[in-house]
C-alpha cells in the first residue's frame, strides 16, 4: 500500500515510488464535512491509492476530486474514483472543465472554478487561483487552503528519488537539480518559462503559505513565500536563460 502521512490537521499524504522513474507520485486527501482528493494518481496507481484512501474513511463519502490540470498523474484515474464514489465531483480551472475535462474523461461534469473562487469542504476553505502555464497547460490552476495555509502546488518544486515525506529544508536545491537533470534528456522543458511564470509565483508567494504540497518529492514546512520567490529565481535561471540572477540561500 501507498505511503501514508499526516502533513497537516486533516490532510494526508498518499505516496508511491516509482522506482523506474525515480520519483514519488503523492495524492492529498482532506478529511472533511466533503472530503477532497488532490490528484487522483495515474491509472495505474489506482488499486493502491484506492486502498490508502479507504483506510482513512469511507471512499463512497467521497465529494471532491481536485487537480491542477490535465495529465496522467493529475487526473488519469478521474472515472475509476468516480464509480466507487458516487457522489464525487471533479472540481478543475473553468478552462480546464470547459476544454477537456467534461468531455475527455469525467462520469460527471465538473466543478469549473474561476479565479478567486472558494471551495468550502467544512472546516477548511480554498481558494483557487488560476496559473495558466504555471507549471504548465494552458488550464492549470492551485488550491489554496486558507486557514492552515497550505498551498496544494502540483508540479512546482519538483524533486526527485524517495525523500522523506516533510522536509523544513533544502527543496530548492533539490528542484534545480531534477531541472537541469530533465534539461540533459527527453523530458527537457516539461515545464514553459513564459511571461505568466514570474508574476505567477510572485502572487503564490504573496498568499505565505505554511505548507507546500508537493506531488513528487517531500512537503516542504516553513517559509513557503520565500521558497516559492527562491523557485522563480530557479526557473529563470535554468529555463528563462536568467543566470546572471542572484538567489537567497537554498533551504
């Protein structure tokens, strides 16, 4: 069974090795009034994911199922979760339910969020805040759970091999790393440098998240802003042909 861990109050961490991609895949569950499910995983992750979630609560009580945008491992398993779960809504960008999402892949229509726009669980609210291109797709979006601070960032801060599942340390070094590692081979340039990535970040930041929810690598805790401003710095430096930029030092 997947890995599981509480990375903050009522949020779990659900994460496989892979070991023939040397990277984690993690999907967050928020146990709640109506329970949320960040990533559905890649199909075939499905049984495993399905049996971690199942030991934390009843997967038929399932409401939302969120992700960033539309990949394999954001999404893949979308119509597996919606027939065990049969009161489960997709909840994605406008873009994203508009353009793929409803007629690609959902049993049932999604939950089309627009920027600004607030989902409510019970306990907890997030806010989603559209980032096209960021980390990529035209209909890419993050949640933002405002009252841990917690931001459910997807791609971003990518890291590679089987860390630990919380880290209060050095997740930027390992990012430039599995960046300039992808750059050298057929996966280069899986994530745009663009005029929206720079401005993006800076407005995560300003959000000062306290936990970053990583899908592939460890959690990070602690200064979520500046890490998140250290990570624009990174991607200009290794995809924007921004070298010359200066970095705070790495945690």
């Amino acid at each position: 069974m997947a890995q599981i861990t509480e990375v903050a109050p009522d949020l779990f961490r659900i994460t496989t090795f892979l070991d023939q991609f040397n990277l984690q895949f993690s999907q967050f569950l928020v146990r709640d009034d109506e329970p949320l499910l960040y990533h559905t995983g890649p199909r075939m992750l499905f049984a495993g994911v399905k049996e971690a979630v199942a030991s934390l609560m009843d997967i038929r009580t399932l409401r939302w199922i969120g992700f960033s945008h539309f990949e394999a491992d954001e999404c893949g398993s979308l119509p597996d979760w919606q027939r065990v779960a049969p009161l489960a809504e997709p909840v994605c960008s406008l873009v994203g339910k508009l353009v793929s999402v409803d007629d690609c892949l959902a049993l049932r229509p999604a939950k089309g969020m627009a920027d600004g726009e607030v989902l409510e669980t019970g306990r907890y609210r997030f806010q989603f805040l559209t980032t096209p291109h960021v980390p990529h797709c035209w209909e890419a979006g993050h949640f933002f759970e405002e009252t841990q601070r917690t931001l459910l960032c997807s791609d971003l801060l990518h890291q590679a091999g089987n860390g630990e599942p919380v880290t209060h340390s050095d997740v930027i070094g390992r990012c430039r790393d599995v960046l300039k590692e992808y750059q050298q081979g057929p996966l280069a340039n899986y994530m745009p440098y663009c005029t929206l990535t720079d401005p993006t970040l800076q407005r995560l930041a300003a959000l000062k998240p306290k936990t970053l929810a990583t899908m592939h690598g460890s959690v990070y805790v602690g200064d979520g802003a500046q890490a998140l401003r250290d990570l624009a710095t990174v991607l200009s430096e290794v995809l924007g042909g921004g070298g010359h930029m200066a970095m705070s030092p790495s945690r």
